[in-house]
C-alpha cells in the first residue's frame, strides 16, 4: 500500500508566516526535503508579489528547484492567465486552482459569486491544459465555511463536474477552515469517488479544531490515497488566535508507517527538515512525532504514570 | 449513541505539573467540570504524599467533591493496602490499580518483575472488592513500550484475565508512552472484547506522538465505549521534551459531537474549565477545540488559502 503526500511547507505553510524567508532558506528546506524523500512539492503561488510577499521569489525557487531536483514533481498556485503565462516560463508542467464552493465564503474572500469565480477557473484550467500544463483543482471550503456551515454534497460534486469536464486532472477536497469531522470525510470522498471514478482525489486538511490527522485516517479508510501535509504542521499562524495548521508531515508519515502504508519519507530525515525550519522561525511547529524521538524521557518512569 | 468520558485533569493531568494545585484551586475546576457535565472524575492517587506532593491533598478532596457532587463516580488511584484503606474511609467506592505488562518498565518503574506486581495488585483488587469497592485495572504501557517496543497481545491477554479472576470490572488499556496506532488500537481492542465480553473495556490514550485522537477513534470503531480524557490535554509536562499528555477532552467530544455520539460534556463549558486550568498554570494548553471558537479569525479570508 502506498500514498503520496504533497508537501505544502513552501506553498500554504509558509504564507501565514510574517517573516518572509529568502531564496537561499527556502532552498536549504527544499534541500533537506528532497533528503528525506518528499517527492511532491508545492512551492509557492504566482500572485501579485506585493500581495503576498512571502510567495515573490516563486518564479525564481521553481526553476532552481525544478533544474536541481528533477525527479521532484513541482506546483504552485495560479490564479488568472498572467500566473500561468509565470508558470509556464519557469518551467512548471503542474499547477493548481482554487476554487470556493461557499457563496459568502466567495463574496469574502474573492468579491465575487461563486458561480463568477468557477467561469474563470474553468477557462483558466482549459488554457492552461491546451498548453499541456497539468491542473489540480482544489475546492476551497469543501467541508464547511464558517459563514455558511456545512456545505452541501450536491454543491461540491456539481463543482467537481465542471472542473473535471474543463480539464482539471485531479481534485483537491480542501478543509480550509478545518471544520471537517471523520465521517464527512469519508462520506464526501466516496461520493466523489463514486461519482468521478476516473478523475485523483487528494484531499488537504486543516488541524484547526484538532481533527487534520483523524480526517486524514477516515480519507484513507474511504480510499483516498493522496493527501497535502505541511513540515511541522507549518500554516499555523503564530499571531492569529485558532488560525489554521495543515497536517503535519512527519505525524501523518508516522501514522501512516504504523497502519504499513509506504510514504517513500524518511522520519529522521523529516525531523531534520522541521529542526531547521524551527531554527529559522525561531519557535517550536506543532508536528508532535519529532518531539517523541525514543530517547527522549519516557513518561513511564514518572511514578503515577498510568 | 453514547460513550463514557472519564475526566483525568486533576489526577493524571495535574501530575506532571510542577506548580502545586491547593484544595480550593482544584475544587473549582472540578466546579467547572461538572457544570459542563463531568460525570465521572479521576481525583488523585493515594501514595506517599511526599513522593507526589500532588495528590497530597486526595483524601480530603475526594471527601468535599463526593459531599457537593453525589452524581459524579469518583475514583483515583491505589498503590497498596494503606492506600485503598485511606480511600475507603475518604468514601470512595471506585478505585483504579495500575499494572504493567512490560517487563522492563516493571524493573524501572516499579523495582519489581511484571509477575510480582501482578500478584500484589491481584492480592489488592481482592481485598478492596471484597470491602465492597469496585475496581478498575489499568494495563499500563499495553500498546507498547519505550524500553522493550511493542508488547505481545497474548501477554496483555493473559493480564486482563488474571486482573478480572481477581474481580476487577473494568479494564483499561493504557498507551502509556504514546506509542499505540489505530489499526494496532483496533486489533487489541476486539482482541479483549472477544476473549472478555463480560468485562467492561476502556482505553487510556496519550497524545505523545500525536495519534491520541486517532486512536481514540479507532478505539470507538472497534467498540470501545469508555475512554480517559484530561481538558486541555493536561498530562503533558512542559519540562520535559516529548512528554506524554492525556488526549483533550474537549477535542475528544468535538470529535464524538462530529460523529453524532453522545457524550453528555458541553463544549462551551469545558472551554470554561480549560480557560480557568491555563490561568493557574499561566501557560496555554494543547487541546485545539477552544482555540478555534467561531469568532476567531478564519483562514478563510487570507489571500491565497487553499
């Protein structure tokens, strides 16, 4: 048995950062990424650099990457044609667009509906494949909005439809807000699997409610076998009370280890990479399983322990 | 349905805690609990008092919280003779005797072999259910061990036979070291409840390598009704890197709420508990759940959030 997980450390994790890591540093972790075997990277996002500062350097970082680590699969985030015209000249074959399914979460976050933003993302996905670049499409929100609550099972496989039908090769069901519980995992995936047999389903989770790693079990139970992590469960963002956290790299491989299931990640390596990561930030991340390594003080000599 | 959450804050959780908890501090977070609807508390342990200054104070505890609570079972925890005589004449009717199946934890944590405690702890829980006290045995390090690895399932079989021959009416299986993983929590949980159906079964869960919500549901999949939870995921000693903490309460029934299983605790009220336990202790606590109440800021709104 086998799952890919992508590392998001350089893409979503890094973003909430305020202290904006240069090129050299994000090379470093790349470095010691590819070291301990992370074969999927998600390295940034092709937006307007004064946006989003943080993701400024992604032209140059992917086509560092992409000559130094050519067995890595590379992607970044795009958002309209100027983005992928970015993308395609740094040597990106694999891109990703977003996409709401929550109507507020929609006006909020791209000030318009959510029918407008999926127009543009379907033309966008069927330039950017006519030019043989390779798409996922990620569902923002796709287990529950905080304006909206749940979202509804026919909005997301109605969603899934027009991004397949315009070329999306796979699909990202994304807990953005962390709302997801086990059995809405399983049962929405099933359903896209069930409804959209041919197209891959990944899903990228949120720990923000403290759930990401039971999610991602109950996504694995219901036959899912590509999911988003984050080194360190990086995504945090240190000065926002109950802000999101992805899925901590090291905690799901240590999972998945357990249940047999092969990453083709190496734990040691892993720590390695939070270690520094930890260094540059100067705080402990959140990923629980480096912080556990065997020589560490067992809690069973403690007296009382039970 | 309906599962049993057994409240280990103020005997599991405060253990490791440096800072003494006084009587009136404890009794007002117990004041907390059961207002948001603990039923059933584990007040301390019944040992040398010099040796867990801690617990020094569980006679009159468990005397003033079985006065004001008659709804609430208490218990603690019970190490010899003089301790199940001070628990009885304190009132308590439930007490909890801890046993080890690893042999090498038994030689360093309790100066004995695995088959001498055994015989003490038999000994005990007969003695203290023929006074007429119900007794709950714990297996400790049953999922795994820091020293010895994974424990064989025939030598935790064979303990929860000879603890329920003494009389014992419920079983804990404890993950002592954090070191249990789900589909491993599954198969030693069917394991007992097909050898012991009579035998009431509950799994003690810490959250050391991040898996303590996974395989508290793993556990409830495989049928386990009762489980050990602490508010705020106390247990985990800030001092020491990698040590265990208690899986959260409020996590746990955030998770249960998810799955449409009752747990009879109110989540507001436990954020209560766990905000009053952080102002003693001046530190945050582990649990995620009252950390990402609706008001918080979502991630939803940032830029490029997938």
């Amino acid at each position: 048995m086998r799952v890919v997980l992508q590392e998001e450390a350089l893409g979503d994790g890094l973003q909430g950062e305020s202290r904006l890591f240069g090129l050299a540093e994000k090379l470093e972790i790349v470095r010691l990424l590819a070291l301990a075997g992370v074969r999927r990277l998600q390295l940034g996002s092709f937006v307007n650099p004064r946006s989003v500062p943080q993701v400024a350097n992604t032209d140059v970082l992917v086509s560092l990457v992409r000559q130094q680590y050519p067995d890595i699969l590379c992607t970044a985030q795009v958002h309209n044609e100027r983005g992928v015209e970015r993308a395609v000249r740094s040597g990106l074959e694999h891109l990703s667009v977003i996409v709401p399914v929550s109507e507020s979460d929609s006006r909020k976050h791209d000030g318009r509906s959510a029918a407008e933003v999926m127009t543009a993302a379907t033309r966008l996905i069927a330039t950017a494949t006519a030019g043989g670049v390779r798409i996922r499409a990620g569902l923002r929100c796709a287990f529950g909005c905080v304006y909206e609550g749940e979202i509804a099972e026919a909005a997301v496989l109605d969603a899934v439809g027009q991004l397949a039908a315009a070329g999306a090769g796979e699909i990202s069901l994304a807990d953005t807000a962390g709302m997801a519980h086990p059995e809405q995992v399983k049962r929405l995936a099933a359903a896209v699997r069930a409804a959209y047999p041919e197209i891959g389903l990944s899903l990228h989770l949120h720990d923000t409610r403290g759930l990401g790693l039971v999610n991602l079990y109950a996504g694995y139970a219901a036959g899912v076998r590509a999911f988003d992590v984050a080194a360190g469960g990086l995504g945090d963002c240190p000065f926002i009370e109950g802000a999101p956290g992805n899925v901590a790299t090291e905690d799901a491989v240590h999972l998945f280890k357990g249940m047999g299931v092969d990453t083709g990640l190496d734990l040691a390596g892993l720590c390695r990479a939070v270690d520094a990561i930890e260094a540059l930030l100067e705080r402990p991340l959140r990923g629980r399983i480096c912080r556990a390594r065997e020589e560490s003080p067992p809690g069973t000599v403690r007296r009382e322990a039970e």
